[in-house]
C-alpha cells in the first residue's frame, strides 16, 4: 500500500501555501522531516547572523580578527577533514552514517556541503597571505609567511581530498586563479618568486593524482565527462534529470511555489513524468518510486518552494552583492579579490547542489562576503588618505 498520500487543502488565496507535515523525525528514520517552520530557522538564523556580521565587523581591527579566526578555524577544521579522506572512512567523524545521502563527509553528512565550507575557509586563507597594510593577519607572529603558506596549502589539500569531484574542480580553479592573479598585481622582482611557488604546488599536485588514493579516485570519476565534457557544467548524468522534476513542479506552482520543505514530498509525485529518470532507476535495479531530499541545485529548488516572487528575493540580495563587486572589480584589492571570488564559487556551485540549504555553509558565505566589502573600503579609505596626504603639501 502507499505509506502517505498528499491531500490539497484549499489556501489563503493572499498568502503562500505549504506543506503540513510534521517538524520532528520519523522513527527510527535519520532525516529530519521538511517543512516552512523549519525553513524559516535555518534562513532566520543566517539573517540574524548576517546582522550580527555588519554591525559588529565595521572597523579595521574587527575584520582583521575575523579573517584571523578564519584562518585558525581553516587549519582546525582542515586537518580533520584531510585526516577522514586519507582514512577512507564515509561515516561522518568517522561514527555516523546518514542511509539518505549514502555517503558522509568528513564534518557534513552531505558531502557536497562539506566542500562549500572548505571552499569558504580556503578562501579566507588566501586571503589573509594577500591581505596587506592594516588588515594584514597575525603581524607580529614570527615566521608569518611560512605559517599562512602551510595553512593555505593544509586547507587546499582538506578541500580537494573529498569525495566530490567539486572540491578538487572547484579548489583548485580557485587556488590557480589566486596565484594567476597574485603574480600578475606583483612587482617585478616578487613575480619570479609566485611563479616558481605555483611551478612548485602544479609538481606536487600532479604527484599528489598520481599517489594519493581519494585524488586518483576523484580523477577517475571525471571519465564520466570524456564523452560529453559539457555535463561538467551540470555536475554529471543524472542530475538533469533531476532537474526535469524540478521544472515539472516549477509549471504547476511557477509564482509562489508549493512553500518551504515541499521539494522532499513532491519528489516521488513527480518524478514518473520524466520517464528517462525511471529507466536510469531501473536499470540500478530500483523499481520504486525514488524520494529526493533534493533537487541537487538550490536556486531551482528555491523557485520550486518559494516560487519566482519568493526566488526573486533570495536572488536580489546575491544581485545586490554581485554589483558591488563587479563595480569595482578593477580596483578590488587582491585579498577581496579572492574572498568575493570564493563566494562567487559557492553560488555556482548551488546550480547543481544543495550547499546553500545548510545554515553553517550560508552563514560562512555571508561572513566571506561581508568582510570582503570591509577589507575593499578599508583599502579605499587607505588609498583615500594617501592621495590626501600627497596633495595637501601642493596646497601649502
């Protein structure tokens, strides 16, 4: 028999509509159930934090704090990670395992999350090696340098040994543009010194593919792109149509969606209108109807619980942000730079994963993007001075 059914009952025609389904867990089932109340913690919670972030880090001191914070947590955090990859272990700290998601990260139970983290704190430790002047991290710490490199290369290395090919993809595009840049703004006697550093770590990667066991794993399940290298962008085979089941749903309730928590229920509803889905199932021999957490990409799955008025709102203040950046793309100092470019990461990387539905992953990429805004105007009211203090003797 059918273990639930989904009854419609007839909504405030002024009001979004939901689902009604219960808050706690289900017996003896891992999986919290979804609903609009528990939506409305995990973005309430980020929103207060958000808060909290602009009004407490508006000054020099403050934000370099908080990127040196950042560092420790990435070192911290990091070195458990890599240790879990290295150990082969899929349960979560090695005890727990969620049946859900089949597979569990080192901190994460959903591993694609886990690398959106890694790709935040990565991008905080580039950032506090490029940062200069006022904001520049640890000043008085003796062997400075050396100290930030090894935190660089311990939060690279936690990053591109998980499991998904996301990590060591989307890791290394940013540690390559990160040096790319570095030695393109450095003067000309430091620029030898960067690339001879990069020359360095691109040896030691391509070593590192060949003799370490979760990286030559990773590069094998990018075969899967040999016959369409296109499928890259849409993170492999099977996610599309995922997406088909998403859109289905988007063309019943395209407006205001069918609220927060419903993509979970939905799922087995529609997924028999993508009949390719039900083969790819089939010949996993899965004869039932599959139930997804996810549609494996938060902005269509935003549009399909909050609709395009709902959508559209998530997706202005992402907008918003975006326009300062590329406003002042030209003058961003470098350390911005790399923090703006690991939340532009992130982003993207939730067209085709569930990252941004995880409080802890949202909540660090709107602290990398705040504080990136506050080194770029520490930088600008820098220069600021700077030009005053040279103009003011011509006035004398």
């Amino acid at each position: 028999g059918v273990p639930a059914a989904l009854v419609e009952v007839t909504p405030l025609t002024w009001l979004p509509s939901s689902l009604a389904t219960p808050f706690e867990r289900m017996g003896g089932d891992p999986m919290p159930h979804e609903n609009a109340w528990r939506q409305l913690l995990v973005f309430g919670a980020v929103a207060v934090f958000g808060a909290a972030c602009v009004v407490g880090l508006r000054t020099v001191g403050s934000a370099r704090a908080a990127v040196e914070w950042g560092v420790i947590q990435a070192v911290m955090f990091s070195s458990v990670a890599l240790a879990h990859n290295l150990s082969d272990s899929t349960l979560t700290y090695w005890k727990f395992y969620d049946p859900v998601y089949r597979m569990g990260g080192p901190q994460f139970p959903h591993d694609n999350q886990q690398v959106a983290y890694q790709l935040l704190l990565l991008s905080g430790a580039l950032a506090a090696g490029f940062a200069r002047g006022e904001t520049a991290p640890f000043a008085r710490l003796p062997w400075r340098r050396a100290w930030l490199v090894g935190a660089i290369l311990l939060t690279y290395a936690g990053t591109v040994t998980c499991r998904p090919r996301s990590g060591l993809l989307l890791g290394t595009v940013l540690v390559v543009g990160a040096l790319g840049l570095k030695a393109l703004r450095a003067k000309p006697e430091h620029r030898r010194r960067v690339l001879g550093l990069s020359a360095a770590g691109g040896v030691a990667l391509l070593i590192a593919l060949a003799t370490v066991g979760p990286l030559r794993e990773n590069v094998a399940r990018f075969g899967e792109f040999a016959a369409r290298p296109s499928a890259v962008f849409t993170g492999g085979n099977f996610r599309p149509l995922q997406h088909q089941v998403a859109w289905a749903m988007v063309r019943d309730r395209p407006w205001f969606g069918w609220g927060g928590g419903s993509y979970l229920y939905l799922s087995p509803a529609y997924a028999p209108r993508v009949p390719e889905m039900m083969h790819a199932l089939r010949s996993q021999r899965q004869n039932h109807r599959p139930i997804f957490p996810h549609a494996d990409g938060d902005w269509l799955e935003f549009v399909v619980e909050y609709g395009l008025v709902g959508a559209a709102l998530l997706v202005t203040i992402a907008a918003g942000w975006l326009a300062w950046v590329l406003g002042r793309i030209r003058s961003l100092g470098t350390a911005s730079l790399v923090m703006a470019a690991g939340v532009m990461l992130v982003l993207a990387q939730a067209l085709i994963d569930p990252v941004l539905r995880n409080p802890a992953v949202l909540g660090a990429l709107v602290a990398v993007a705040w504080i990136a805004v506050m080194l770029q105007s520490e930088r600008e009211s820098r220069l600021a001075r700077a030009q005053a203090a040279v103009a003011k003797p011509g006035k004398v």
